[in-house]
C-alpha cells in the first residue's frame, strides 16, 4: 500500500514539476535577455528551451516509473518538442503559446469523430478506471469535447490578448485547476451511471 502511495506521489511531482519550473524559471527570467550566437532571446524563450528537455526527462521517467503513457502525455511531448523546437529556431513566443489550442482542438475533434460514429473514444480507454454505463460515457465524452473547446478558445483569447506573464500564469495553475474542476463537477453523473458489482464481472 505504502508502495503505491509513494508512486503517486512520485508520479505526481513527474507529472506537474515541470509545469512549476516553467513558471518559476519565467518569472525568474523574463526580464533577461540572452544572447547565444549572435541572436537575442527573452526570457520566455530560454525558459521554453529549458522546459522542453525537462519535460522530456521527467515524461521519460513516468514510462520508467509505471510502465505506460497515456496518449494525451504521449501527444503533449511531441507537441512541446515540435513547437518548442520551432519557438526556438524561429525566436517567437508565438509558437509554444499555440500548443495548448492545437492540443485541446485535436483531442475535440477526435472524440467529436467518434462520437459522430455513435462511439465514445474515452470509453474505449478509460472504461476499466471508471466503470460506468456506455450512456453515460456518451454524455461525459460530449462533454469533455466542449469543455476542450472551451479550453482552446480560452487559450486564444488570452495569448492574444494579455501580457505573457498572465498567459504563463493561466497556462500552469488556470488550465490545470480548470481541468480538476470540470472532472470534479462530473461526479454526479459518474454516480448516476456507475455499474454495479454484478455488471462490472459481465
């Protein structure tokens, strides 16, 4: 038992100590400017180039740790290597600002592709965590799909239009919270449509 605890617990600071160094390392260096063969970074982008080898590490070490990777972790570090890569080599914020849109866009459209195919993609995953009823994965998958929607917008609106400290802030405490709250709200309709024991050996 004691194992298991001390590999959440493990898992957990693998999983979100990444996201508290990116913001540390921000706000730790956003007003410096560095310059490495000729060309000017911010701090923003030194801070982007740091966080894509940690996550890098540490989504590594996960694998190593419990032996799988969901394929949101899996689609999350490709997506920070690519656009990352692509902040550094073109030095523009833009770049890694976007990830979080075509993350949360790419995962609304596939579970929108198969609910349009009458099937719910998060059932097909995540049936044998929460055991519930297929109409119930239905609605929670539809609603997953807006709330991603939600989230991508979201992330626009405030790339686009407020000072990158505020993006930073929102993209590491308001994103994650955001997404606990919205799983936690869901706990009536896990209930309503949970199996019995029964069910559940069928």
């Amino acid at each position: 038992m004691a194992d298991k605890k001390n590999t959440a617990t493990l898992n957990g600071i693998l999983e979100y100590g990444p996201l508290i160094a990116f913001f540390v390392g921000y706000f730790l260096l956003k007003d410096q400017t560095f310059t490495v063969g000729g060309r000017e970074y911010s701090g923003f982008i030194a801070t982007t180039a740091l966080f894509v080898p940690l996550l890098s590490l540490t989504t590594y070490l996960q694998y190593r740790l419990t032996g799988t990777l969901s394929k949101m972790q899996i689609v999350t570090l490709v997506l920070v290597v690519v656009m990352g890569g692509l902040t550094v080599v073109f030095n523009n914020e833009s770049f890694f600002k976007m990830k979080p849109t075509i993350i949360y866009l790419l995962f609304a459209g596939l579970l929108g592709f198969g609910l349009m195919r009458g099937q719910s993609y998060m059932e097909l995953v995540m049936s044998h965590v929460m055991p519930i009823e297929r109409a119930g994965w239905m609605i929670l998958t539809r609603r997953v799909m807006y709330f991603f929607l939600l989230l991508a917008v979201a992330n626009e609106v405030i790339w686009r239009s407020f000072p990158t400290s505020t993006w930073v802030t929102f993209k590491v405490f308001g994103l994650t919270i955001g997404t606990f709250v919205f799983f936690m709200s869901q706990y009536g309709l896990l209930k309503k449509y949970a199996l019995s024991e029964e069910e559940r050996e069928n």
